[in-house]
C-alpha cells in the first residue's frame, strides 16, 4: 500500500519559490487503476515522480507499505525504482542505441539478474506484449505503438508493484491508444497502476478511480480508500520486502555495453577522437621503440665487449682513477690561485702530475684469499659467464724457423735481440711497442672444464678441430685468413735472420722490399712444432760440484732439449679459427691458444721437478749453486778486506788465472785517464761547436735531419749538454781502450802476463774490481724469492690474475657489489682494488641515451596530457547529448554511481582504442624508420623495436589518463535531476 501524507513541492524559479503541490494526501491500493486529471501544469507529473522516487517531496511524507521514505538514501531511492515501479512515459524514452531487447533487458540486469534469466524474462515481457518478433530492432526502427508497448515490457519485466504512465498515449493515435491502454487495464488487475492524463473520457473508460488535481491540490477523488481498507491486515510480504530492499548496481560490462553501443553509432567522431588521442602515445612508442633498439644494440655489444674487457684484478693494481682525481683537484686548487695579468707566470702542470703520480699508491691485492672465497661462494658463479685465472707462467716455447734454426717462439725475444744489433733510438722505440704482444694465450673455459661459449660462439673452426687433449692447441688468425708477419717471424714460419735484415735496413735508411703474399696450406701450419721447455728442465745436476748449470745456454744443451722425448711439452696445432662474421668483439688477441688444461699440467711440472722440491725445501740454500742466500745476519767484506784478501790471493794464482786476471783489470780505464782526454777533446769547446759535434754524430745514425736534433738539444742547460756528451764519450772510449788492449795482449805470453800483475802496483779500487770478478762466491747472489721466478714456480691457489666475465653490465654491477661486499668483511690489507675503464664508458653511454629518452618522452608527454584533457571535453559533450538516456536509467534504477561508470567506460573505451591505435601505427613506422637507420647506417643489428611489455603499459596509461580526464564529465552526469534529464531532447 502506498500513502502520501501532506506531500508539497517548491521549486525555485528566478528567485521566488513555485509550489507544484500543496500538501497532497491519499492512499492507493495494492491494486487498482488510478487516473490523475488535471490541467497542463497543475502539478500531477510532479505527483507521480514524487510516487515514482525520481523527484523528492519538500515535505510531508511517502510511506511505503507503512514505512516512512524520509531516511531514505539516494541507493534506497534507486532500489525502490529498480524493484517496485515501472515506468511508461509519453515520450517512450527507450535508448536508441540500444535494440529492443536490450532496452528491456536493462532493468534486469541493473537488478544483477543472469544472463540467462534475464534473456528468458525480457522476451516473455516481450510477447505479452505482442513484439516477440521485433526482438532485434531498434527503437528508430519501429512505429510509435510498438515503442510504447517496448516501453510497457521494460517496466513489466521487473515484476514491478507499482506501474506509473505519464500520459502513456498522448503521443499514439486513437487506434493505437486503445490497444495500449487495455494492456494497461491488463495489467492492473494484479497490481497498482497510476495513469497520469488530461483526457477525461479515457480516465472515465479505463480507471476505476479518478483523482483530480488543481494548482498542486488534490480536489476530488472518485474512489478513496475506506477507513476498513485502511485498517485491514496487510498480507505477508516480507519475503518481497526482502527482495525489494535488496541493493541494485549495473554491472561494469553493462556500462561498457552501453558506452560501446554509443560509440559505435559514432563512428567518425569515434575514430578522429581515438587518433588525436594516440598521437602522444605515437610519439612516446617511437622514443621508447628508438631507445630500445639502441638500448639492445647496445647490450649485444657489451655481452661481445665485456668477453674482451672482464673484470681483471691483478696483484700490483695501480689506481688510475685515484691519480685522476688528484691531478683534477690540483687544478681546481691551482686555479682558485688568482695572480694579476701584469706578466707571464708559470703554471704548475709538470709539477701536479709528478706529484699526482707519487701521491698514487701500488695497491697489493690477497688473490690467494680471494680465490679461495671465490671457489667457496657460489654468489659470483651467479652473475659471471665465466672465471679466469692467470699465473705468470715462465713457459719459453721453441720451435725452428724456415731455415731450420731453433728459436724461441717469443715475439718481445725477436724484437730485442734485433734491437741489440743497432743503437737507433726511433727504430728501437718502435720495435718496442710489439714486445707487449704475446704469442700464446689461454682459452676462456666453461665451468665444466669444456671451451666456453664466449669462444666457440665467437670463432668459426675453418679446419681441424677444437683441442680435446692439454696439449692441443689452435692457431687463431684474422677473418681475411692472415697473420701478421711478425707473428710469422716469431712463430718461425718465416726465417729470423731475414727480420734482423730487415732492421739493419732500416737503421741504415735503406728501402726495404716486400716478400709478398707468402701463404701457407692449413695442413702445413697442423705440422708446425713447437715444445715447452720449462727452466726447471734446462737445468743438469753438476755432479760432484753440486748444484745446477743451464744446458739450454749452449746450442748444443739447446737442440737437446728440443729434440729429446725425455724433456718438455710438444703442442699440437689441432684446428685453425678465425673470429666469426657477427662476432662484434673478439676475445683472443694471440696468435695461438691453448686450454687451461696445459696450464694446469705446466704448473704440476714445475712444482713435481726435482730441483723445485729441493729449493722448496730448503729457503736458505739457492738449489742452484749450492750456496746460501745473503740473509740479515750475513756479514760481507767491505772494499778494505776485499782489498787485504786479493792481495794475499794473487800469489796463490796459476799461471793461467793470474792471465785472465791481468787481461780484465788491464782494459779497464782508469777515470784520470778517461777524465784527460774528454778534457782535451771537448774541454774548450764552446756550445756551438759542441752542438754541431752532436748534430754531426747523430743525425745520420738517428735517422732524422739536424734540425730535429737541434731543436732537442736547444731545450737542454751546457751543464746538461757537456754530461751527456761525457757520458756517450766515457763508454766510447772505454771500449775503444778495451779493444786496444785486448789485441796489444793477445800474442804476449800467459807467464809474462803473470810476472806483470805481479808486479805492478794495483790502486784498492782495481783490486776490488778483482775481488768481485773472480774470487769464488761464498754466497748466493740471488735471492729465495728470486729464485723461486726464476724457475718457474706457481702457486695453483695464488693466481697473479683473476679475469671475471659477465654478459651484461647488471651481472657486472651484482659481481661489483658483492666484491665491495667482500671488501667490507675483509682486513684492511686483503681489501681488493681494481680499475674498470669499460664500466665508465659503457653505462655512461646508456645512462646519456636513457636521460634523452626520458626528455623526449616528457616532452612529448605534454601532447598525451591536451589529448586526454581534448577527450574530457568530448567526453563532457557526450553527457550532454545522452542526458535523456542519464534520465532513463536513473527511472529504472540506475545509481549515480551507475551513471558515473557509464562514462568511465566511454572514456576507458576511447583510451584503449587511442592506446592500441597508437601502438598499431608506431609498430608500422618502425618499419620505414628502420630501413631509413639501415640505409644511413651499416648497423643492421640496430632497429627500433617496441617492448611488448612497453606497449601494454602505454595502453593502460592511455586508458588511465583519459579515465582521469572523464572524472569530472562522469561526475557531471551522475549529479544531473533524471526527472530534468527526461525532459532534454
């Protein structure tokens, strides 16, 4: 039962008050047929939205099968409309964009009925109403009566107690307002139904109770209810209570349905909307797809670049960086020192990097501990494609060359002995740039013990195979199948007189000629020997002397080494590689590589020979003389006892030793004499002449013109210029003096030599020279340490390098922070220290391409905002042109909340499409803006690309922004008087 007490409504209106109602009171029926009169205006419409909960009262109240709405909320207002009324208006107010079916569906599905049912229940309303056949249409489709009757269906399908039609015939004709208004009568046979109208005769036909309203006052009720109507018992409907208080809430989908249905009539408006949208999202895919491809380029070539540039920490570290910085904050001292500009002043560069270099401590890293903690911590393993360790292996490697020589497969070895067959400085200084370069490298190995990737990834095998056994090895040349020939040379495929040809040559200033392509069949390189001979091999026990002698120190010692099957190593040349076509980086700079199998066997050589173990075992006794090492508690002569005891020695002499004796200390110079003839010869000399001596004796042999020269010895004081010419002059004559003597002495007699060191009276110094020339050692003149390098001897847990491998600079920062780890628990003494250049450059690189990544992005983020803010307005102009369709779903229930997500999914539907739109076209443009990067560049591996990931955060930010840009249109709607939003057109 429904009751109105003393309902009015004032509406204000250019600032006075208008009263719609005045105080009207009644009550309905559970079921009847009501028909409210009453002229244009004076108030029934208000009447039956007051009843229909779409307009609220001013005061009085509405009760509700006896309960009080004046507590009512706005979500008990939309479930009372939702469950308990239908509407029909005069104006059908069905939405056009949806179909038939859908229109009726709606109401159910704001109730949160299946789908099924709902299907199920909306055709059957449907059918009563005569359009079971129309399901599919659109209202715009249709004839006036038929939407009527949709609009009947609608209001039927929820089961409503209440029907209210306002003027459900005022727009059909007459024929056709029959038929609907005996459906009405139909329908009022088991419920209430209040019929708003100005026609009297169709009231008087249909209702059976009339009320009539004037001027907002209830004048005359045809039918009222009785005061026993009033009093009689309420039938049980609790149950229906129950149902009707339930909460309604359209469904997320519902709304997306309806905004989709919308947008899709829109189609143009739709799309142009969607692209202006995606032009930020164009803008930032394309920086994003750029910087990726960079990004990745760049990462391949580091994952090539760090297998070349590992973390290497060494024994001695020198810290580049710390002497960097000092000399940087000396100039930044140095030029906070203001002087006047009056006059030339000297600045203090030579002296701030002197003093920067002697502020720069050599830094001793603990390998030892740290290999151990290495091999015990798997946390390096993690991050690291691969561990080296290098031992300073004393390993001289022989072979013969094309004339048959045996030689020693040493490049810096070559170099210097052709070096010692001229004095050119230029000629020697840039021979010397090669003696840095080894012949022989180890292999990166894999943790099994296998060839890593990083090498055989990298090189393709051109012929034989990879090495299996410690003793294979591969010859590693270039892509273009070649060796250098100084690698040739030192390798003997080339014969080494011919290389110090060459350097004579040269220090003669003669042309040199060209051998040509000289090549080699890979079978023949497969043939090359070559053989380790480790020191500890080359020494023989001297028997009955005790001690050792070098037998590699006479040719002959020299081809028994190489020649016996007894003594050393022989390598085998298994397999020829070369670095692969798409290899970025390459990782073996050595012309030939072994595995660390042979360094592993080399080491357990040197440690296993008998004379290691000898000198391991006794640290105070050099295993190679025999003699004791000089230790603190030693005490030598000194130049007097020196002198006392080779006076008393001389006599004791033989005849043969008392010779070579005389022969030694007789061509050596005295410095009276050497001091005299420097003074004859140059003492008057003025700086001028003494230049022109210079230029004239070194200009020819340098290889440059005088005026080079010139401008060098310029640069130097006359005290500077006279001791470097007495120094060249001092060695000079020294050997000529040597010469003279040597060949004077060379027919005289060994007796007549003795008789002359006999008795010629010797000065303390040349018996000193005596005493340290030939009186027999009493002690090592090498040391423990010094003995133990020079045979070789490597500690397996003591590597003198350790080289860390990682593929990407995010494995390398982990491995940097678990050696700053490391560090931080170890002793100030066992803290390691490294310098690593390619961590700088390379992540300075990308950090550079990731700021202007973010730049342009915040740039062209600012398009991406007016876009979303572009979208709002349009959004805003959609709630204007669907606030009829606000008005109708909020007359069947809808909440404001409902509304509010109608136009979130609008927005959230343009924000997709924007999204996808714009990572559709960004992923066309890659392609054209790829070839356009291949055609200027030669970087193939180089391409735009969009992260898949990237592009779905691009989408959901779209979709975000224009959600956020649609808040205020949506709350806009939400807020809108549905019974204000019925009456827009």
């Amino acid at each position: 039962m429904l009751e109105l007490k003393n309902i009015t409504k004032t509406y204000e209106m250019n600032g006075e008050d208008v009263h719609a109602l005045r105080g009207v009171s009644t009550i309905f029926r559970k079921n009847e047929f009501v028909a409210i009169l009453g002229h244009s205006g004076c108030g029934k419409t208000t009447l039956l939205n007051i009843i229909g909960g779409l307009d609220k009262y001013t005061s009085g109240d509405l009760l509700i099968n006896g309960v009080s709405t004046k507590k009512y909320k706005d979500r008990d207002w939309d479930a009372y409309r939702n469950h308990s009324i239908g509407f029909v208006f005069q104006s059908y107010n069905l939405i056009p964009h949806q179909s038939v079916l859908a229109n009726v569906e709606l109401a159910l599905t704001i109730s949160g009925i299946s789908r099924k049912e709902r299907r199920r229940r909306a055709i059957e309303a449907l059918e009563k109403v005569g359009l079971g056949d129309q399901l599919k249409k659109k209202p715009n489709q249709m004839s006036g009566g038929q939407m009527q009757r949709v609009a009947i269906a609608r209001a039927l399908v929820n089961d409503p107690e209440i029907l209210l039609a306002d003027e459900p015939t005022g727009a059909l004709d007459s024929e056709t307002s029959v038929q609907v208004m005996d459906i009405i009568r139909e329908i009022a046979k088991d419920r209430l139904v209040i019929m708003v109208t100005h026609n009297p005769e169709l009231a008087e036909e249909y209702a059976n109770r009339i009320i009539r309203i004037k001027d907002g006052l209830l004048v005359d009720d045809t039918n009222p209810c009785t005061a026993e109507e009033i009093s009689a018992p309420v039938a049980d409907t609790s149950k229906k209570k129950k149902e009707k208080k339930a909460r309604v809430s359209m469904s997320f989908f519902t709304a997306l349905s309806l905004s989709l249905n919308n947008l899709m009539t829109k189609k143009g408006r739709t799309f142009m909307t969607s692209f202006a949208g995606s032009i930020g999202i164009i803008g930032i895919a394309l920086i994003l797809s750029l910087s990726n491809g960079i990004n990745t380029y760049i990462d391949n070539i580091q994952k090539e670049t760090l297998s070349s540039y590992p973390i290497t920490i060494t024994k001695e570290n020198n810290d580049t960086f710390a002497m960097m910085e000092s000399m940087m904050q000396q100039n930044v001292e140095s030029s906070e020192e203001k002087h006047d500009r009056d006059a030339v002043y000297s600045n203090t560069i030579l002296y701030d990097m002197f003093n920067s270099m002697t502020a720069t401590v050599m830094d001793y890293n603990n390998l030892k501990d740290f290999k151990a903690f290495i091999d015990s911590n798997d946390d390096i393993r993690k991050y690291a494609s691969a561990i080296q360790y290098g031992y300073d292996l004393n390993m001289p490697i022989y072979t013969t060359d094309s004339a048959g020589v045996i030689v020693e497969a040493d490049l810096a070895k070559l170099i210097s002995d052709s070096m010692g067959n001229g004095d050119s400085a230029m000629i020697n200084s840039e021979l010397s740039m090669f003696t840095q370069i080894s012949m022989f490298e180890e292999m990166l190995t894999a943790e099994d013990g296998s060839i890593s990737h990083e090498i055989t990834d990298n090189y393709d095998l051109v012929y034989g195979s990879w090495p299996k056994e410690y003793n294979e090895v591969v010859l590693v040349i270039t892509r273009d199948n070649e060796l250098s020939d100084l690698a040739l040379y030192a390798l003997g495929f080339k014969d080494n007189s011919t290389f110090d040809e060459i350097v004579n040559a040269a220090l003669a200033g003669e042309s040199i000629e060209n051998d040509g392509n000289v090549s080699w069949s890979y079978e023949e390189i497969c043939e090359k020997k070559y053989k380790i001979v480790l020191p500890v091999e080359k020494y023989s026990v001297l028997e009955g002397i005790g001690g050792y002698t070098d037998i590699s120190a006479t040719p002959a010692g020299l081809e028994y080494l190489y020649n016996s099957t007894d003594v050393g190593t022989e390598l085998k040349i298994t397999g020829i590689i070369r670095p692969g076509d798409d290899a970025e980086s390459t990782i073996l700079k050595s012309a030939i590589a072994y595995t660390k199998g042979l360094t592993d066997h080399l080491i357990e050589k040197f440690r296993s020979s008998d004379i290691m173990k000898k000198q391991l075992a006794d640290p105070s006794i050099d295993a190679i003389t025999g003699l004791p090492f000089i230790t603190e508690d030693t005490v030598l002569p000194g130049d007097a006892e020196k002198v006392t005891e080779y006076r008393n020695r001389i006599s004791e002499l033989s005849v043969k030793e008392a010779a070579e004796v005389y022969k030694y200390i007789a061509s050596i110079p005295t410095e009276d004499y050497l001091t005299a003839i420097i003074n004859a010869q140059i003492g008057n000399m003025t700086r001028e002449e003494l230049e022109a001596l210079v230029i004239e004796a070194y200009a020819a042999e340098m290889g440059v013109d005088a005026q080079t020269i010139m401008g060098y010895i310029s640069q130097m004081s006359d005290e500077e210029l006279f001791s470097s010419i007495d120094i060249s002059m001092r060695k000079m004559l020294s050997e000529q003096y040597a010469t003279e003597v040597a060949a004077n002495l060379r027919d005289v007699p060994d007796e007549a030599l003795q008789m002359q060191l006999l008795s010629t009276e010797w000065t303390d110094a040349q018996y000193v020279l005596m005493y340290d020339e030939f009186m027999p050692a009493t002690h090592s003149d090498s040391s423990y340490d010094e003995n133990l390098k020079i045979l070789g001897y490597c500690d397996p847990a003591d590597p003198d390098k350790i080289n860390i491998y990682s593929d990407n600079f995010s494995d390398k920062d982990m491995i940097s922070e678990i050696i700053a780890d490391y560090n931080k628990n170890a002793a100030e003494e066992d803290v390691i220290e490294y310098t690593d250049l390619i961590e700088l450059l390379m992540s300075s690189i990308t950090s550079i391409i990731s700021g202007v990544s973010y730049l342009l992005i915040a740039f062209v983020g600012i398009s991406l905002v007016v876009s979303s803010i572009m979208i709002g307005i349009i959004t805003y102009i959609s709630v204007l042109e669907r606030t009829r369709e606000i008005g109708i779903l909020r007359s069947i229930g809808a909440s404001k909340r409902d509304i509010s997500n109608v136009f979130n999914a609008e927005t959230l539907i343009v924000g997709f499409v924007s999204g996808a739109l714009g990572i559709a076209v960004s992923v066309l443009l890659c392609l054209p803006i790829n070839a356009i990067i291949h055609s200027l560049t030669d970087l193939t591996e180089l391409r735009a690309v969009l992260p898949v990931a990237a592009g779905v955060v691009l989408v959901v930010i779209s979709m975000g922004l224009t959600l956020i840009a649609g808040l205020i249109p949506s709350r806009v709607a939400a807020k809108k008087d549905p019974v204000v939003a019925l009456r827009s057109e």
